[in-house]
C-alpha cells in the first residue's frame, strides 16, 4: 500500500516538478511580444554610508538595461519615455499608493496593460557599502502577474563596472525568455 501512495505522490508531483525546472507555463506569449521597461529604482536605506552619486548606479543600469534589451528585442521594447511617462502619471501614482510605480508590481502590470505590453521588467539597485551593491531585477507576465525571472546578484566591486555586468546579464536573461514566449532557463544556449 505504501508503494502504491508513493508511485501515486509521483506521478502527481513528476510533470509539475519538471515544469518548474525548465520555467514551463501553461500560457505562452508570442516570441515577438512587446516589452515595458521601468527605470530601475535605487533603494540605499540600509547602506553603511549614504552618497549623493549612489543616483548615478540606478540611471547606469537603466541606461544598460535599455540599451541592451534594445539590442537583443529591438521594436519589441515599448519606447522609454512612453514607459516613464505613464509610470509618472496621476493614475499610476493613484495605483501605487503614491510611491514610485517602478516599485509596486500591480502599478506596474498597470502600465503594460496600458501600453498592450505582455511583459513588463522592473528592476532595483541597493547598496550595502562602497563595494557592494545587489541588483534585482523581475520579468513579469502581465496578464497574470506572474514573475517568470527574480533575479537577485551581488556586486562586489568597483560598482559601475560591476552594475554594468549584472545588467546586462539580466537584460540577456530577459531577451532570452521572451523570445521563448516565457520559459526561462538558465542556459543561454538551450533551445
């Protein structure tokens, strides 16, 4: 009886296990897919000394998220300063609780939405001290609010050249599972 249990346990748990390994959805967007970049937010709350140039990491990143995504998607990428304005409008503040909409998933699907944009990326750069800096950034599926990508990596330092790589291989990983209509992986060879 209790082998019996686990082939059942098996069988059950075998296909959802495997869906989770390769980033499998049950619903897939089109490879060609428009995407809505936010400008990567800069949270320093928590770092041991607080810089008036800590600014210059969150538009860096921005810049080579963009720059990157436009290279990988091109006429996919949703025009940034169509994103930013509709991220700074009254109603995307009303819906983010007057924060800033590139911080609040719901404000954000909001401005995909808008913009007929099955995906959105949002993304953040926080520093710990001078050296080490972490950034986050998040693919999510509009539609359902899913996040296919929540990527989380630490750079330690020289921080522009080191939010510069954690960038853009965020910005690759993005490119990649788009173009895949949402299954992510961590190869970038895999097809």
């Amino acid at each position: 009886m209790r082998s019996l249990r686990l082939a059942l346990i098996a069988i059950v748990w075998a296909p959802r296990a495997a869906a989770g390994q390769t980033g499998a959805s049950h619903h897939r967007e089109l490879p060609t897919a428009s995407v809505a970049v936010s400008r990567v937010a800069l949270y320093t709350a928590q770092a041991n000394l607080q810089e008036l140039s800590d600014s210059t990491k969150a538009t860096l990143a921005s810049e080579v998220l963009l720059e990157r995504l436009q290279e990988l998607l091109g006429k996919q990428l949703i025009p940034a300063d169509q994103v930013t304005a509709l991220a700074a409008s009254p109603e995307a503040r009303a819906r983010s609780g007057d924060q800033s909409c590139n911080v609040i998933v719901a404000c954000a699907r909001w401005v995909g939405d808008s913009l007929h944009a099955p995906w959105v990326v949002m993304a953040k750069v926080s520093k710990t001290s001078n050296l080490i800096w972490l950034f986050t950034g998040q693919l999510i599926r509009v539609s359902t609010g899913e996040i296919l990508l929540d990527d989380s990596t630490e750079l330690k330092g020289d921080p522009d050249r080191m939010v510069r790589v954690g960038t853009r291989i965020f910005a690759e990983r993005v490119a990649r599972t788009v173009r895949r209509g949402g299954v992510t992986t961590n190869f970038p060879n895999a097809e």
